[in-house]
C-alpha cells in the first residue's frame, strides 16, 4: 500500500473508539515511520497507535516480540548517535515505544529471557549516550530525546527482572557533569522519575546517597574552575528537588533538602 494511502487508513484507525486488530502491514509501516520528520504522522497517529495497543492489549504475543526484536536487531536505539539529525527522532520514538514493551511485559511476561535482557540492558544505557539535547522544532515537533530515553530507563528499572546496571550512577554523574545548556523541557524531572525507580527497588539508600554527594561535590568543583556557566548545576539542584517531591523516604528528602539550601546559600540567593 501506498505511504499515503496508510498514513489514510493509521488515521482513521487511531480515531476509532475501539481498534479490534492491528495488521501485520499496518505494523511493519508503524515501525518504519517510527522516526519520520513529519510531526502528525509519528507523533499524533504512530506513536498514539502503539501506546493504545500496548495498552488496550491489541497487538498479538507475536507482534509484540516482533516489535521488540525489529527495534533491537536494527539498532533503531543507537543508530546516528552522536549526530544531530533527523535520526534522533528514530531514537527518541524507539525509546518510547520500548518503553511501553517493557512496562507491557512486566504484565504480561511476552518476551523471551534473551530479549528481556537485551532490552533492559539498552534501556540502561541509551539516556546517558545520547548527546542530541533538542526538545522541540517547529517543523518537527518534539525530539525530547532525554526525556524520552528517561523514560525508558524508568520502565527498565521498575521491571521486576531488572538487574540494575553497577554503572549507572557513574554515567549519571558523567552525564550531569557535561550538561553545557539550558534543558528545561522536564528533561530532570523525568531523569529524576527513573531514578526514583531504583530507590524503590533498592531501600537502603547509602550507596545511593554517596554517589549523589559524589555528583554535587563534582558540581561545585567545577563551578570553581567554570567561566561562570553553570547549566550542570541548575540541572543537578531541579534533578534533586524532583526526587524531594517524588520520593517518600525521608533520607532521601532530607538529603535533597540540605542540597538545596546549600545551592541557594552559596550562589547568593539568600539574604
């Protein structure tokens, strides 16, 4: 079938109250046009399209590790990292849409144990390689990258297979450390959801709070040698004041609580 003659017959399925099936066809272009440029058709019918069926429990067991296995095998996650361009979207899009795999096999344990910890492991690592920090474009839509390979990391971490990454709190601190610009698309809330995952899966905070306390001194260590911008920073205090409202334990808040009052003594905002 033709590109617009599919994208025709996505719309009119996406606006159905309820969709009975999803072809084999109509999947395979889903897939392919996972990351195309045109805001409508990824956005607002693809991805809308996938996020219902996940959730409505319309695609079969067979599709779904179909989706799983096409995304993973054709390195939909990585491919063109480390460009700006319109592949990022290809990323961002596969992110969300294995995010909404994993969070659907947590329910329903479709995949295979080989695939499930491929998968996981990826989700473990995207977000923190990913250097195309766009949100939006006005002719694409958004991007959101990190907030959607957040995302992911979230889904990863919360899943009950999940062997939590050794690394990932030294990635976390590498990625904060070379933040250069301005990110204020939620891109640290939504990094801060993920990481509030592993605090619940994990209850003794210590390690945890150590290398949050190695993060904030590389912070301020920098700031002393910096130019003066310090994007790092800002990022660092709104990722620990998401986690003070997001988490309920309280070694956690009172951790992000004195961190808070040192970033507003030592910049000068308090009187």
């Amino acid at each position: 079938m033709e590109g617009e003659a599919m994208k025709e017959q996505l719309y009119t399925l996406v606006n159905q109250t309820d969709i009975s099936q999803i072809t084999d066809e109509q999947l395979s272009y889903m897939l392919a046009n996972l990351g195309n440029p045109d805001p409508i058709l990824r956005d607002e019918i693809i991805f809308t399209l996938f996020a219902r069926a996940f959730d409505e429990e319309v695609f079969t067991s067979e599709q779904k590790q179909a989706i799983v296995e096409y995304l993973l095998a054709n390195n939909c996650l990585y491919e063109g990292l480390g460009k700006t361009s319109d592949l990022t979207l290809m990323r961002s899009f596969t992110a969300l849409v294995l995010s909404l795999a994993i969070d659907n096999d947590a329910k329903t344990t479709f995949l295979t144990d080989s695939l499930r910890k491929e998968l996981l492991k990826a989700g473990q690592a995207y977000v923190f390689l990913e250097n195309d920090w766009r949100s939006y474009d006005p002719d694409k839509g958004y991007i959101h990258a990190l907030a959607h390979g957040s995302d992911l990391l979230a889904s990863c971490l919360a899943h009950p297979s999940c062997q939590y990454d050794q690394q990932l709190l030294t990635k976390l601190q590498n990625f904060v450390i070379k933040i250069d610009r301005p990110l204020y698309e939620s891109e640290a809330k939504r990094l801060a959801r993920a990481v509030k995952k592993l605090l619940t899966r994990y209850p003794d905070q210590a390690e945890i709070l150590t290398a949050f306390e190695t993060i904030d001194v590389a912070c301020w260590k920098k700031l002393e040698s910096s130019n003066g911008q310090y994007y790092y920073l800002d990022f660092w205090q709104e990722f620990l004041s998401s986690l003070y409202f997001l988490s309920d334990q309280q070694r956690v808040k009172e951790f992000c609580q004195n961190k808070a009052n040192d970033y507003f003594t030592k910049l000068g905002y308090r009187d």
